[in-house]
C-alpha cells in the first residue's frame, strides 16, 4: 500500500495519460527516459548544483516563535518564499529544463495563468540560452503586466491566446498544440504536479526536495525528522506535493491540503476543487474537477491566481478519496487576514497562496507539543496591490 505513483502512473484510480494520439510520441519519449536520465549522477549533481547556487537552496526551516506563542503550538515555516524568483516553482522548471537538455530539446514551450510559472520557465531558458515561448490567455496578460514584462526582460516570448475565456486552459490548450505541430525539437514545461503521466510524478520528485529538506532541518531542532502536521496550500498541488512526499507513506504525520474556497465553496465562485470536483480528464489526467453536470469544465474563481485551477493533480485526488490528507478551503477573507497577521507577527508578507496555508490556524486546535510544519511557499511582493486594494493601505 503507497500513497506514492504505481508503475501505470497512476495514485489509486487517479493520473495516466488520457492524450490525443497526436501527442502520444511525445509523452512517451519523456515516460521512458525521465527516470533514467533524472536518475543519472550527471543529472543529479548538475540539479543539486543549480538548486544550491542559483535558487538558493536549502531555504531555511524557520522556527516561528512569536506565532507559536500566539497558537499555543510549534509552527516551523519552510522558507520557500527565499527561492530565487520568489516561489518553489523554480524547483521544477529547473529540472524540466535539465530534462530538455539532456533530451536534447532546443525549443522550450510553457502555458501560464499569473505568470509566476511563465517567469521562473523564461529564467531558466535564459540561463541555458534556450528559445522560450510561454503562451498566457490575453485577459491574463493584460491583469498581470508585470510578470509579463518579466519574462520579456528575459527573453521570452509571450504569445496571447484569444480563444474561450481568454484564461489559463485556452493557454494550455495552445501550449499543447505548438507540441502537436513542433514535436521533435520542443519540450513543454509544465509547472504543477498535473497533465498527463509522467509529468505528475516527474514535478513531484523535482519538487521533494522540499520534504527532504525539512526531515534534515527537523532532525537538527527537534531531534526527529518527521513532524506531526504538514500543512501547504493547493492549486495544481506541487508544493504540497513536495512538502508531503517524504511522508506520504508514514501515516503519523497528518498531511492538511488546504484549498481556495474563494467567495465561499458554495458562492459559485470558488476553487474548491476537491470538495466541488467530480471524476472526469483535464490536461490528460483523470482527476478530480470542476464541472458542470454535462461535463463542461466551470471556470475556477480565488483571489489568489495561482490556486485558481479548474482540476488538483492525481496525486491529491487520490489522498482526498483515501482520506490519507485532510483537505480544508480557505476564503479569500480569511486567507488575507492570514496573510496580514503573518506579516505583522513575523515580519514576513506571504504570497497570497500561501495565506491561505496560515489559516488553517485558526480552524484546528493543535496541542502546545505538536510540530507543525506549513509551506510558504511564495513571496508576497507581487500580490501588493491585492493587499493594498484589500486592506485599504
Ligand atoms: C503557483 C503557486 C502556488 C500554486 O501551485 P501549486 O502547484 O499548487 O504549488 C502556490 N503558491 C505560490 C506562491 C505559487 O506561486
């Protein structure tokens, strides 16, 4: 019994690639070689090397004392929010990217929704000098412009996808078919732990270094590696997934999910995608989404845009239906007051992601001895006008 992926790339009844024949060689190009080439002492030194000297690895396992005080527990924060380009998202694009290469791809394609995957995908084409092109939905472009012009900085190209809602899946759905029609020379980064086998696994193993880490860091301050909670947000799920995947299969660390109710799981205008979701194929996946009752995939709403995701990848359906984590949703509310009492308790201002990680604080009574683990997994300097809007500043 494993919570982790089985041979058929599949969680439970979740995951597998559900894909056009079209993409069918693609996929299985990279199915057959990521292990082995991820695997390699090349690999693996070239990625420990970039993850050290270039994202700024290991981040630290902060010890938040003035909020353990307040909450009568001990609450470590895993300082995701220190990786270079501001978030844990690095730690997978740095990995497709050596994937790409030891692939021998010259032609890097990416879909992003904020843009926070667009960047850390143009940063790390331009520290191998590969083409990158990062398709965005045009309304998405026009409300994140300065992620845009980020990734134009680094020498991207944006292109705007017109169709649908204009959004994150008609970005994908381009993103998907430049692969179609460039399928020799073009790798296509995908920046959470969804899309078809391997990818899920593939960014979950790039990402759980994170949970490595904090067995390490948790030995040295409390004399044991494993806590008793580890608590992350979800959009798609790789931070969660790399926070939780050392532990997935010690039932004695309790893993909390925590995801974006939005105006409320029951407003019409949430992403609680767990608790709304039903059965069904997005992005190649069987996983759990948002839909309507004839199966039209229903526009996902959270102020946070990295957690406004239609689907969660297989790896959390499956410990959702399993009950192996406990998943909670988080209103916008309560995330940004979450999110200011972080910033005035410790002097850290979150990615508004992350906020809502924090509120589970105040929904679960922990005892003074627990250790509990959150994620913070972004940086809040780009959600500043969301605060200032938000809170009047
Ligand atoms: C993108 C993002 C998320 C959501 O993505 P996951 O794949 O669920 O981790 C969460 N936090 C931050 C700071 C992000 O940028």
């Amino acid at each position: 019994m494993t919570y982790n992926i089985d041979k058929n790339g599949f969680y439970g009844e979740f995951g597998g690639a559900f894909i056009p024949e079209m993409l069918y060689a693609n996929v299985e190009e990279l199915r057959q070689n990521y292990l082995k080439i991820s695997n390699e002492t090349s690999f693996k030194t070239e990625f420990e090397n970039l993850l050290r000297d270039f994202a700024g690895r290991p981040t630290p396992l902060y010890f938040a004392e003035r909020l353990s005080k307040k909450y009568n527990t001990k609450i470590y924060l895993k300082r995701e929010d220190l990786c270079h380009t501001g978030a844990h998202k690095i730690n997978n694009t740095i990995g497709q990217i050596l994937m790409a290469k030891h692939l021998g791809k010259t032609r890097i394609i990416a879909e992003t929704g904020a843009g926070q995957h667009g960047v850390a995908t143009a940063t790390v084409c331009a520290l191998m000098g590969l083409q990158c092109i990062v398709y965005m939905g045009e309304i998405d472009i026009k409300r994140q412009s300065p992620n845009v012009a980020r990734m134009k900085m680094l020498g991207a190209e944006v292109r705007p996808a017109t169709s649908g809602s204009k959004t994150l899946k008609d970005a994908t759905n381009e993103a998907i078919r430049d692969w179609i029609n460039n399928p020799i020379d073009t790798y296509y980064i995908i920046g959470s732990v969804v899309g078809p086998h391997p990818y899920p696994d593939m960014v979950a193993k790039f990402q759980s270094v994170i949970s490595d880490e904090i067995q390490k860091q948790l030995l040295e301050k409390e004399g044991r590696e494993n806590p008793d909670y580890v608590i992350a947000c979800v959009g798609g799920g790789s931070n969660a997934a790399g926070a939780f995947y050392h532990f997935l299969d010690n039932e004695n660390v309790k893993l909390i999910a925590v995801e974006a109710a939005g105006k409320g799981i029951h407003s019409g205008e949430s992403a609680a995608t767990s608790v709304l979701g039903k059965v069904g194929i997005i992005h190649g996946s069987k996983t759990l989404l948002m839909q309507s009752p004839d199966g039209q995939i229903t526009e996902p709403y959270s102020i946070s845009a990295g957690l406004d995701y239609p689907g969660v990848g297989p790896m959390h359906a499956n410990l959702y239906q399993t009950k192996r984590a406990e998943f909670l949703a988080i209103t916008d509310d309560e995330a940004m007051q979450s999110g200011l009492e972080l910033a005035k308790t410790e002097g850290i201002i979150p990615a508004i992601e992350s906020a809502h990680a924090f509120a589970v604080l105040d929904k679960k009574p922990f005892k003074p001895d627990d250790v509990v683990v959150i994620s913070l997994s972004g940086r809040g300097d780009k959600d500043l006008n969301t605060y200032i809007d938000y809170f009047k500043l």
